[in-house]
C-alpha cells in the first residue's frame, strides 16, 4: 500500500483533486498497483507555520508576490 504524503500551503479541492490524479497514475503505471490501494495525504500548513532558514514563508518575496498574483 504505497502511502504520497504531499505538505504545501492550503490548496483547493480542484488542486487537491488533481494531484492525487497524477500521483495516483504514476504510482499506478511505475509499479503496477491497484489504484485503490495508493494513498495521498495532504497536510496543509499555513505560511506562519513554513521556514525556509530563518524566514517564516509569509514574509518572503516570493510569498508576498503569490499573494498579489492569487
């Protein structure tokens, strides 16, 4: 029972959907299981709870840029 744990900032449930298709499919085609039996697990974290080094995600430029595209 191969088990894709995927952490990333909230998502929708379209993007949700979506990803565990395609995880789902390459899991399915490289190693031949059942789908049923591929389990995708989503941890949504908020960008307060996100460090790359030192800095809290919420307060990179990337992030602030996301922000404004979003």
């Amino acid at each position: 029972m191969p088990v894709i744990t995927f952490e990333m900032t909230p998502m929708t449930k379209d993007q949700k959907q979506q990803i565990a298709r395609e995880f789902t499919d390459t899991v399915v085609r490289t190693t031949g299981v059942p789908e049923k039996s591929v389990y995708v697990l989503f941890h949504e974290n908020t960008a307060e709870h996100i460090a790359v080094g030192d800095t809290l995600l919420c307060d990179t430029q990337w992030y602030k840029n996301q922000q404004k595209e979003g």
